[in-house]
C-alpha cells in the first residue's frame, strides 16, 4: 500500500502536516489470507481494520472505502478462486462503471 498510496499521490506534507489528496475518491482494496473468515472478522486487531483503513481513508481522505478479503486461500478450490475473480470483476464494475 505504501508504494501506490505514496506522497505526492495520496497525500502531501504542508505547512499544518499531512494533506490528503483523495478527498471524495471511492477505493475498493482486495486482500487475500489464509485465516478462517469467522476469525478475520471477530478480530478488531487485524492490520486492514487499524492501519490500512485509517491510511486510506484518514490520511489519503478517500471517503468511499470497501475492503474484501478472500480466505483461505492455502485451502481454496480452482473453482473457488474462480468465483472470487468475478466477485473481483462484479465489484469492480458496480463501484467504477464506465
């Protein structure tokens, strides 16, 4: 995240600090991981629920966030992942039409 979310393209350093520079954008992160969902969602420590969303939205001011998380990856099926791309191709069509 820190190499596409990088000063001069996320935010800016200015004389009162950390400028935002995606005020009013929409972001849609995907993220995989092999933590069972029940888990990844009971959890409030993971790092996408602390330090990714805050960079996202506090310090990039992208307003409009969605996070999906595919799991478990290491126990995934072709078939599953298939499935997974076109929930990819579906969200990204709904929250970025032509």
């Amino acid at each position: 995240m820190d190499r596409v979310l990088r000063q001069g393209v996320g935010y800016q350093f200015g004389p009162g600090g950390v400028e935002p520079l995606l005020g009013g954008k929409r972001a849609v992160v995907f993220t995989t991981s092999n933590t069972p969902r029940d888990d990844e969602l009971a959890s409030s420590a993971t790092p996408w629920k602390t330090s990714g969303r805050r960079a996202c939205s506090t310090f990039c001011g992208v307003e409009d966030f969605l996070r999906r998380n595919f799991e478990s990856i290491i126990m995934s099926t072709p078939e599953q992942r298939k499935g997974w791309l076109d929930e990819v191709r579906t969200i990204v069509r709904q929250r970025f039409p032509a």
